[in-house]
C-alpha cells in the first residue's frame, strides 16, 4: 500500500475534470492544464509560464519572490481556464535525485522440506512489501518506486509470476529518492498559495513518459531533460527504468560562464548564447567575430566566436560526460540501442545534438511528446516535464473494472509514496 504523509492533502470526492500540474523552475514558473482522453490524445486545456524569482540551481533562495511568482502564474492561469485552481501536481527535480535498487526476498516454503510451493497473490504481495522496504537516509525522501522484474529460484526476468512454483521468490525495485527537505519546502509553498499539492513526481520521468514510445522503452533509450537550473536523466530497457538521476547544472550556469568568461553581463550572455553559441567548437569559426552592443556598466565590444563556443562546449561537455559515466556504472551492460532524447529548453541549444552524439556514440535526437493536442508541435519538447506529469497523474486515475488484488497492488506501486 501506499503510505501518503501528514503533509499532502487529498481532494476527495470527483476527481478534477481537468489536471493541473505545476513547475517551478529556476528560469519560470509553468502551468499546464489538460485531460487523457480513452484513446491515449492528452488534450492540453491551458497552459501559462511567468518568469521564477527567487530560485537558484532547483533549490529555494527567496521565498516570498517565488510565492508572489506562484501566484502571478497560477491568477493567470485561472483567467485562461475561467475557473479557480484547487490543488496541482507539483513537478520537481527534488533537490538531486538519486535512485537505487533494493530486492526483496520472501521465501516460499520452510528450508527444511525443500518442497515447491505455488505462488499466490499473497506471496506476491509479501515480496512487494518487502522489497519496498528499502532504508535512506533520514534527509532522502521517496518519490517513487518502480518495479523491476521477479526472480523464482533460479528463473530471472519474470513479469508476472502468480501460480509458478519456486521455493524462493525475489522482486528487484528501483526507487527514486530525492532530498527531503528540497520536496517539503516546495510543497509548503504551494500550501501556503494557497492550493493543495497532491503529490510530486520526478521531472526526468515525467520527460520520459511524454515522449518515450512502448517500443523505445524496450529498446533501451536514455532520456536527458536541460533545464535552467538542472539536467534530469533517466534511462528505459526492456520497458523498465534503469537508474535515474538529476545534476544541479542548468542553463543558467552555461550562462553564468559566458557571462564570467566573457566580461559581460548576464543579460548579454544569455542572448548571445541563444543567438550565437553552439555546443561544439568549429575551426572554421576561428575568424568570425560577435558584435556586443554596449550596456549600462558594460562597454560595447567585439568577441570571437570560438571563444564563445569553447565556454560552451566545456560546459555541456562536463554535463553530458558525468551522465555517460553514471550509466556506464550502474548500467554497463546496456548499450543504448534507443539512442538519446533530448527535452527542456536546453534540447535547442544549437550543436547539442552533435555533441551528444559524440559523448554517448549513439543517435541524439529532440525528443518530442506523442499524441498531444493544443500545443504547436515545434514547442512540446520544452513542456516534455509538464506533459509526462499529466499523463502519469491521469494514468494513475484509470478505472479498471474489478482489478485482482494482485493487479491493485502493482498499479500502486508506481509513484506516490513519499516516505
């Protein structure tokens, strides 16, 4: 079962018509509205973003700037759906998120009469509990935990094993875990909005979810999410997650380094990052220069563009790297065969593709969310996190008529359980 906290409210009753879901990031502060059609078309009913203040690298720096923020979107967002807002689903990067493997291990039958036992739906739900059960440490908290696949005696990779028979029965689950009191902080700001926050979910996931296929998810697909303040990851094979994790390095940091590197100010480096900068360095670009306009405090000046690009491929290319090495850790064995999806604003940094392609010696291509309406398509890869959230808060809304006990028990263990 899932264990809910004190601090996360419920709305009983009817669920919304429409979900909302929130994110906070360091650059803005997004709302999206929508609805999961039975033939899988999210259908977005709205959707508005302010400019964030008051936070830096993910994390909160000046609380009154992001509530007063908040509630500039969230007055917005109302006027564009003509109703009030009571509650979202909060996206979040979680402070750096981590996940980790623990498996549980139930054994079937006594030691002693080494004799064979069919599985029940009781057993099953014995070995979910425990492998559930994993210890973080007292400043981590759960966001979700995914299965992976059962093991009987010596049989690995089973998806369902109800009426086998084993005397052992193992559950490998994948928990994604970030910090504690980055997640309670957030969520307090939008209790004291005030609406309620009805759950947070992991933005690299959420990414994953709104443009990852069914088949991309078996092939073994590395999904990247580039946003201002963090870049998220998380890597799907044989239709699981992997290991997932987050960098507190955005594109605010590639502009904070131009704008050092460079001398100039903030508000010229993130233009020229936009307009100019490329992820890979050119040789042919050795002569090209870059016209800076004089600004207040900051005289007018002339640039090469390699030095430029340099500042930028040094960056993405520290970024990329230690996500290439987190995977080829904890999972050398998966070569990728997917390739790599790119999402957030970060996806349109010109040459980023290339330079992913190098580092991970795959394809790297955009990643764009599927069967999504009331958005321009060239745009959905910056709102992948938004989308991914709706689908997976209205996935876990589904009716199913009857569902067994055993099938319950696995619908619950996909996301929700702050503990």
């Amino acid at each position: 079962m899932i264990h809910q906290p004190a601090h996360i409210t419920h709305i009983k009753g009817k669920p919304m018509e429409n979900s909302v879901v929130l994110e906070i990031g360091t650059s803005e502060i997004r709302l999206m509205a929508g609805e999961l059609r039975d033939d899988g078309m999210l259908i977005v009913t709205g959707i508005e973003s302010v400019k964030s203040k008051g936070i830096r690298k993910g994390e909160i720096q000046n609380r009154d700037l992001v509530i007063t923020s908040l509630r500039e979107a969230i007055k917005k967002t109302e006027t564009i759906l003509h109703k009030n807002i009571h509650a979202v689903h909060l996206v979040t990067s979680a402070g750096g998120v981590q996940s980790k493997i623990n498996t549980g291990i139930f054994n079937l039958v006594d030691p002693d009469e080494n004799v064979s036992q069919e599985i029940t739906e009781e057993d099953i739900a014995e070995v979910i509990e425990i492998a559930r059960c994993t210890t973080l440490p007292e400043n981590r908290i759960k966001l979700h935990t995914l299965q992976q696949y059962f093991q009987v005696d010596d049989t690995y990779g089973i998806i369902n094993p109800l009426q086998m028979t084993g005397s052992d029965l193992r559950l490998d689950m994948l928990t994604i875990h970030g910090k504690r009191s980055t997640v309670h902080n957030f969520q307090k700001l939008v209790d004291d909005v005030p609406i309620t926050c009805l759950d947070a979910a992991f933005s690299g996931l959420c990414a994953a979810l709104s443009v990852l296929t069914n088949e991309q998810k078996k092939m073994s697909t590395l999904v990247i999410d580039l946003g201002a303040g963090t870049t998220d990851f998380v890597i799907y094979a044989n239709g699981l997650v992997q290991t997932a994790g987050s960098i507190p390095v955005g594109g605010d940091h590639l502009t904070n380094d131009i704008s050092v590197g460079l001398t100039i100010s903030l508000q010229q480096a993130e233009e020229i990052k936009k307009r100019d900068g490329t992820a890979l360095t050119n040789r042919l670009e050795r002569e090209r220069t870059i016209s800076i306009p004089a600004q207040r405090g900051f005289s007018a000046r002339m640039i090469r563009a390699a030095t430029l690009n340099t500042i930028i491929s040094a960056r993405m290319e520290e970024t990329l790297s230690f996500i290439k090495d987190h995977i080829d850790h904890y999972c050398p064995n998966i070569p990728l065969s997917g390739g790599v999806l790119l999402t957030g604003g970060g996806a349109y940094l010109t040459g980023i593709r290339d330079l992913g392609e190098k580092i991970f010696n795959v394809p790297c291509s955009r990643g764009k969310p599927y069967d999504v309406q009331g958005l321009p398509a060239t745009e959905t890869p910056r709102f992948a996190t938004l989308i991914g959230c709706l689908r997976y808060e209205e996935s876990l809304k589904k009716p199913e008529k009857k569902p067994s006990r055993f099938k319950k028990i696995i619908r619950s263990i996909w996301g929700g359980n702050h503990e």
